[in-house]
C-alpha cells in the first residue's frame, strides 16, 4: 500500500489520539457531537467521555489521558485546561496553568488531577517531579500523599489516599441506616430537591440532610452527593437524578451511581424499565449503574446483584458482568464471565488470537503464579483504572474480544500480567507468493509503503525529465546506495531495502537534482501471515482431523497440544490430529518478532 502526504502541523491545541470508547466534542452551546481519532480541539471546545477514556496530545507536546466519565475544557492559553468533572492524567515537561493553580512537571513527570465535586481539585503524583503553585507558594507532589487545592483558598491539605477500586463504600460516621428515612450528604452547592406535592425545585445546602417521601434530588455541576437508605449506599454523580416515592423506593431516573451494601443486606434500585437487586447476602456488592434516555447499564465490580425487567425477565449478575436494560425492559448482555471456554492460556504471556467469532472465551491458568483464588483483571487502560474482574482457583474464566492489557491478582498482589487481543480472522486469505512493485516519484512529497510478507520493488520516476545518464540517490541512517540508469526511472528491488525511513533523489550527469523526496517502510501488522486451508470452520470435525495450510518464513506451527506441525520447503503443513475435546480447535504459531498466535475453528 502506497500514500503520499505533506508534513502536519496541529492547527488548535490538542488533538484526539486514541479512544478507548465514545468521545463527543462540544464547541459552543449546549449540543455535543461524537468524536473520533484524529480530531482536533480548539480553545473553548470541551471534550467528555463516556464508559471509556481517551488520550489527547496537547500543542506543548504533551500527553493528557481522560479517565472515562470525565468531562475538560481547553482555555485560557495554549497550556490551559479545566476539569470539570472526573480525572485525567498529564504527563510531559512543562508548565501548565489550572483554575486552581500552576502546576510544573519535571522531566518524564506525570500527575493526576481530579475534581472532587467540592471547588477542590486533588494532585497525585504518578511519576517524576511535579510541583503545584499557587499564590507564589510551591507544594512539591510526594508519591502516595495526594494533596488537595481548595478553590479561593491559599491552603493546600494533605487527604488519605483512595480506596481499592473493590473496596466497599460505607457511610459517613452518625448516618444512621434506618427503614424509611433517606439521609443525603451533599458535597458543593448545587443540590436541589422537589419537595413532595412541589412544582419547584429548590437548593438542598451541602452538608448532612434528610431526603422525605415523595421527593426528588438532582446533582448540578460540580456537586456529588451520598445517600444512605436501609443499608444501601448511593454515590450520586454530577447529573444524576433519584426519586423517592410514598413508600421510599428509590428510583434512577438519569445520570450515574455507585451503589454498594454490605455483606447481609439487599439493596433495590428501581430503573427505567426494571429494577436491579444488590444480593449482599454472601458478601458486599458494588455496582456502577449509568441511566441515560434510552437505557440504563449495570456493571457489577463486586458480588453478585439480579437485573430484572418490568416483564419479569432476570438476569443474574456476578464480578465482572455488565449488561444494559431499556426503558422498554429488554436486557441486553454486554460482557458476561463464561463458565465454558475456547482456548487456555498460562498468565505471563501475550497472546494474539484469530477468531472467526471476534470473541472467545479464554481460560487463564494461574500455574504456579497463584497457589489458591486469584482475581483476573482485564482493562483496556494499564493502569486498570476501571477493570473487568473474574475470579476463580487456579484459573479465571474471560470473554474477550479486541485488545487488552491483563493481571493477575493472587491475596491482593500482582502476581502475572500480560496482553491479549482477539481479532475476527479466520486465517482464510491467501498468502502472496511474490513482492509486488510499488511506484513513487521523486516530486519532493513523503511516501509510505506498507508491505505484507516481503519487502516489496520500488519503482522511482523522475516525472517531466529528459536526457540520458541518471543516477538515483538514496540515504538512510547515514548511508546511502546509488543506482545508475539510461532514464529518469529506476526499479529498486526490494533485498536493497530494509524497514525504516529514507531520502532519495535523481541527478542527471549535468547536475540538474530532482525534488528530495522521503520514503517509508513500514510492516504492515494486519497483512496475512499465516493460511488455514483445513479444516473448515462451521464444518463437522473428523477423527482424525486434517490439519492443513500454510505460514510464511519465520512462522513455526503446533496443535494447541504443543506438538510441532512441520513445514515443508514451499512452507506448508499437513497432520492428522485427534479432534479436540473442548469447543475450538486451536493451532499455535510463534513468530521471533511477531510474538505467539492461535488460529481456531470451532466445529458445527
């Protein structure tokens, strides 16, 4: 594949790098329009996330991951932003101005800061040296003390650091769990409350309050709220919405929640179109529950809790499972832990996985790295802000589809890690038997080239010139090649070549240069290194099964048993194996550079 292209410059102050789910751009009122890869953002446009974070380069340089949830605005200067809601994550030389303060960021430095809903913003440094200004007075960050900068204050205070993301929440010390009063800690200033009976809202101050029956509360921005009902312990979210009916249920109407019990109590939230049941009774339960106009989603990061819908419909819910319920009470299963499996893979290495499907459920064999249960992450950020946890002894059951970063967590230590992605494939395409030839020009523009198996010809031409005796220059690192040629059009073959960047040009025997052009050679990832011609997928197995096809140079084959399949000259395979006994056949394919593969078909 061939492209020419002039060099880029960002034309505003931060550019949309990587996505890891729905990004939407707001630039001047109150609509907000999706946002993909490559998108850039001017002073005053804002950006927020959703279920997944995102990563921005800044015009500095500089590097700004969103945590999902998040909403920030870009202003003031070229180094300005604000977090209006949620966290992110700078790291790069520099100095940065905020609401709160200045911020300065040593080298290979990176912090976190996060809006805690109360005018207070909260530091924690993650790598390097950073320092936080304000009022002329410096704080230099230390690892483990987060520090917390209050809005028309001078003081900084040290708080305690976060919990485990599996920590159960609890109440505030004097909440009293008692059956049919609703308690309500508001954090900021902009908490209303319908009182029952009202047309209209009126502010609830912050601090300690008491939520009747009948009523209804909405978080504005910057404001948070805990609420505390029978045992049940609701974190409210900037832009959620509960209501409090005669008989003090409680009922999600929009915005987003951590709700949590303890072990020994059942909690109920009612939804738009069902309701969702936290089943402490075996142990805490901690749910994230998102409700917008269409639906609401429900993800369970510890316990067990029942979706179910207005029909009657249940689903029930353990660590790691998310799902959705619509307004019209259908339950849709957006991940959901196995209790079957594919493909087996010992923690430690990093696997890619070609399926037919797109998704497969992989068992991960804790082998020595955890003697008894263990808790399995998955997270697409490695930092594992926001992970998909399944548990179990000596191994861990997961759905997985697309990439992901993994750990293991064997008595609340991280004993394994590694990558897994499972890509839809089905080893179906051909391999090219020759390198093609590519055409460029030496017109002054940057060429790119992105070959499958091997390094392809290149074709150069000196468009518009005449004469005889040319010569084709082309340097990298250093050193260059020259080629002779009758014309102003030379093919280079592709052994002359390595992956890498170069500069070339013509001159003809009286002096006259061409344009200095660049050239790029990059492997191209996605290409087709590995054939399966047998056996066919969808198709019944025999026994024994035919194993059949072919792999590039470099590739070494074996059933998922471990036993080699021998390649002959032309670089092909042919076996007999015994079928296999689970849901997939899988065969493994390593590669010194391209890693440990697994191609599988699965029989009708």
């Amino acid at each position: 594949m061939v492209s020419a292209c002039k060099k880029k410059t960002m034309a505003g102050v931060a550019e949309l790098v990587k996505t890891a789910g729905p990004v939407e751009k707001n630039t001047t009122g109150p609509d907000w329009k999706a946002a993909g890869q490559g998108t850039i953002f001017m002073l005053g446009d804002a950006a927020r996330t959703g279920d997944g974070g995102a990563d921005f380069k800044l015009v500095s340089g500089a590097m700004l991951a969103m945590s999902p949830h998040t909403i920030l605005r870009f202003g003031g200067n070229q180094k300005d932003f604000a977090v209006e809601l949620g966290a992110v994550e700078l790291s790069g030389n520099g100095a940065f101005n905020l609401e709160m303060g200045r911020i300065e960021i040593g080298k290979n430095g990176a912090v976190r800061i996060t809006n805690n809903g109360d005018k207070s913003t909260q530091f924690d440094l993650l790598l390097g040296e950073v320092s936080v200004l304000r009022d002329g007075k410096a704080v230099a960050l230390e690892s483990g003390k987060p520090f917390v900068l209050q809005l028309g204050e001078v003081r900084v205070d040290t708080v305690d650091a976060r919990p485990a993301v599996d920590a159960p929440l609890a109440a505030d010390a004097g909440m009293q769990f008692v059956l049919g009063e609703i308690s309500i800690a508001v954090s900021g200033p902009n908490a209303e409350m319908l009182a029952p009976g009202s047309k209209t809202w009126t502010p609830m101050p912050a601090g300690d309050n008491k939520l009747p029956a009948g009523a209804a509360l909405k978080i504005g921005g910057g404001t948070s709220a805990k609420l505390v009902h029978a045992g049940t312990v609701l974190d409210l979210n900037t832009g959620s919405k509960i209501a409090v009916s005669e008989t003090y249920e409680l009922t999600l109407q929009g915005g987003s929640v951590t709700a949590a019990v303890e072990q020994g109590v059942t909690g109920k939230l009612l939804l738009p179109g069902g309701s969702a049941t936290l089943q402490g009774e075996k142990g805490p339960v901690i749910s994230r529950i998102d409700v917008d106009g269409r639906e609401a989603k429900v993800a369970v990061s510890r316990g067990m809790l029942e979706l179910t819908a207005t029909d009657g419909t249940k689903l029930p819910m353990n660590k790691g499972d998310s799902a959705a319920l619509t307004k019209a009470g259908a339950i849709r299963v957006i991940d959901s832990i196995p209790t079957y499996f594919d493909l087996a893979v010992a923690v430690g290495s990093s696997v890619q996985v070609h399926d037919p499907k797109g998704a497969t459920a992989i068992r991960f064999d804790f082998g020595d790295r955890c003697a008894g249960s263990g808790d399995l992450e998955l997270d697409h950020d490695n930092r594992f802000k926001t992970p998909r946890i399944s548990s179990g002894q000596g191994s861990a059951n997961h759905m997985v589809s697309g990439g992901w970063t993994y750990r293991l967590r064997c008595n609340g230590k991280v004993t394994a890690s590694g990558r897994i992605s499972v890509v839809r494939d089905s080893g179906e395409r051909r391999l090219a038997p020759t390198a093609p030839t590519n055409p460029i020009e030496a017109d002054g523009r940057n060429y790119s080239i992105t070959y499958q198996s091997q390094l392809p010809n290149v074709q150069v031409k000196w468009k518009g010139a005449s004469g005889a005796n040319f010569k084709l220059y082309i340097a990298s690192g250093g050193k260059s090649q020259t080629f002779p040629s009758a014309t102003p059009q030379v093919t280079v073959p592709g052994k002359a070549l390595k992956e890498g960047q170069y500069t070339y040009w013509f001159e003809r025997e009286d002096g006259l240069k061409s344009k200095v052009s660049t050239l790029t050679m990059d492997f191209d990832q996605q290409a087709a290194q590995v054939y399966i011609e047998a056996p066919q997928n969808g198709k019944p197995f025999g026994s024994p099964l035919e194993v059949r096809g072919a792999a590039l140079a470099g590739w070494n084959a074996y059933t998922a048993e471990g036993v080699a399949l021998k390649l002959d000259k032309q670089r092909r395979f042919s076996a007999q194996i015994p079928a296999p006994s689970g849901n997939a056949l899988a065969i493994k394919f390593t590669h010194p550079q391209l890693g440990e593969h697994f191609y599988l078909r699965r029989a009708k």
